[in-house]
C-alpha cells in the first residue's frame, strides 16, 4: 500500500525552487509519499523547509509498506463497483444518482 499527498509545487515538484512555474496556482501538481503517515520515499524532497520529510517516490516499488504482516494470506477477494450502470448515461433514472464507489471484500486466514 502506498499512500501519497498532493502538493501544488509547480511544475519542478519543489517549493524551494524560485524559477518553477505554476506554484500555488490551485492545481495540484505533485503526489509526493505522505510522511505524516508513515510512508517513506528516496526520491527527490519537495521542500526543505515548508514539508520536511516529505519526497517523491524514486521509482515504482519505493515507499510500499505491507497492507498484511507476513503470516496473513488472501484466501479469497471480490471487488464491487457501484453503480452498475454508467451514470452518464443512467441521469435520467432516480435510483442510479449516486457518485461511483467501489467496495473491496477480503478474506484472510493465516499462512
């Protein structure tokens, strides 16, 4: 699992740096591991001053931590996505007015 936190650093990912453009122009620009939570990355840090700790990820496998401890194992997973339909195309029913979510069954036994 890896959790990340959104920023508006701008296009260079750094708060630090003066030349990056679109700092703190309300789009949110950089995902950096959130440090806060205990997610830790080895990448380049998006401030020294304002966010220390917090860094992109290095690449696609840094900052992961494990969702289970070792001796668990997934015997079984089913994914559900609501709704059913596509809500573009389903505006004109009552019933399927609802933002799209998903829910993720486990279960788990020991290894």
């Amino acid at each position: 699992m890896l959790k990340l936190r959104g920023f508006d650093a701008g296009n260079n990912h750094n708060f630090d740096v003066n030349t990056s453009s679109g700092v703190y122009d309300g789009k949110i620009d950089t995902r950096a591991c959130d440090y806060a939570q205990g997610f830790i990355c080895h990448g380049d840090t998006i401030s020294t001053t304002l966010y220390d700790g917090y860094k992109l990820a290095s690449g696609v496998d840094d900052g992961w931590v494990n969702l289970f401890q070792k001796n668990i194992t997934i015997a079984d997973w089913n994914l559900i996505i609501y709704p059913t339909k596509n809500p573009h195309y389903a505006l004109a029913e009552d019933g399927l007015q609802i933002n799209p979510y998903f829910t993720i069954n486990l279960t788990s036994k020991l290894y």
